[in-house]
C-alpha cells in the first residue's frame, strides 16, 4: 500500500485497521519534520517513509495493490497531477482511496469549522506555506471523475450530534485558533486576520462547532 502526503502516519494506523490483508505500507510526504515523527512512531520493518513530492512518485506503474490519500487535496499544489501518479502507480484492478473534508456543510456549527479551516488557510498562506480552501463535494468528484476508474462507491461522513461539543474538544479547537494566531505574529497584514479571528471565537460561543464533513471515495484501477 501507498500512502500520499501521510504526514505523520496517523491515517496509516486506520488503514491497518480496515485493511488487512497489507503487508507492506510506503507512506510518502515532502515534509521532513512529518516524516521524521511517522519514523519514530512505526519503528516497524514493513512500513517505510520517504522524502517525495506526490506530482513525481518515485516508483514503477503498477507497483501497488492500493493507493491512499487522506486530508491532503487542499494541500497540494497539482490536485490532477497527484491523483493522476497515484493511479500510475497503482496495479489494474487495485484499490484507490480517497478520503477528505469539504466545505459543503449543513448547520452553523460546521460552519463554523469550515471557516476556522479557511482562516487558518488564510494564516499559513500570509507565511508562504501551501494551504488553500477546502473543496466542494463536486470538486472533489470531479477530480475523481478525471480519472477515469471503476467500481467507484462513495461515502459521506458527518458529525452527528448536537452543536455543543464536549469541553475536551473546545479545548482542541481552542488551541488550534491559538496556535495559528501565535503563527501569525505581528506580520504586516496581521490586523485583518486577528479581527476574523475574534469573529470565529465569538461565533464559536454563540452557534457550537462540528467538524467538517467528509467524503471517502473507494474505487478501482480498470
């Protein structure tokens, strides 16, 4: 199994779950930090990280029996050209999955995530880091669609409930605004974002937070 863009390896522990018949896990990323931490934590002889940029994979057509990608669209430079590797890569009739959050809510308190994402979109971006918007629902089909594979099924994930969350994950969230508001110093430009800010927390005090919806696409190379 291939995993794009794996960060940290976190996914890599939900594939095992669900997958197992893997035997070995290449997990790939441009991050050196990231790949440094999935490292130290999959100290494991079938498991190997590399430093690799997901528009050029590193490897034979046909070399994997599936291919993984997961919270990372909105990060890519080239979403097409990903995609496109990623179904080189991938052997005929192995599986391809995609797994990401988009801007398609439906109550204020997913809202209210979608826009706490697009700010921090917004911060990394006034740093020179690459981080766009989520996607639509659509956009991400159509991107799948451009690939042209079969047996495509789709899944749509969302967080039930209520919009008042438990204190644990306010605090998350709590803590992700502050991170990014430290990120953002006193950087020329700063003021408008910091004003957004204070609207996202007050918005947050007023209509609750859900996380962001999810798609999974699962599909086969024809």
């Amino acid at each position: 199994m291939l995993d794009v863009a794996c960060g940290e390896g976190g996914f890599i522990t939900i594939l095992q779950s669900y997958l197992g018949s893997v035997t070995s896990i290449s997990g790939i990323d441009l991050n050196e930090k990231a790949l440094r931490g999935a490292i130290s934590a999959f100290d494991l002889p079938n498991i190997q990280f590399l430093q690799m940029n997901g528009e050029h994979l590193g490897f034979e057509s046909g070399e994997f029996d599936t291919v993984n990608i997961s919270a990372s669209l909105h990060h890519l430079e080239n979403v097409s050209r990903v995609l496109a590797e990623m179904k080189r890569v991938l052997k005929s009739g192995g599986k391809f999955i995609l797994t990401e959050m988009h801007r398609d809510g439906t109550s204020e308190a997913q809202f209210n995530a979608i826009r706490i994402h697009h700010w921090a979109a917004a911060v990394d971006s006034s740093l020179g880091v690459l981080h766009d918007r989520t996607f639509s629902r659509q956009e991400i089909l159509s991107f799948i669609n451009e690939l042209d594979l079969g047996n495509v099924i789709t899944r749509d994930f969302s967080t039930p409930g209520s919009s008042a969350p438990n204190e644990k994950t306010m605090a998350g969230v709590r803590g992700y605004l502050d991170h990014y508001h430290r990120l953002l110093g006193d950087q020329p430009g700063s003021q408008i974002l910091i004003q957004q800010e204070d609207e996202l927390r007050t918005a947050l005090r007023e209509t609750g937070f859900q996380h962001e919806p999810v798609l999974i696409v699962v599909a086969e190379k024809l």
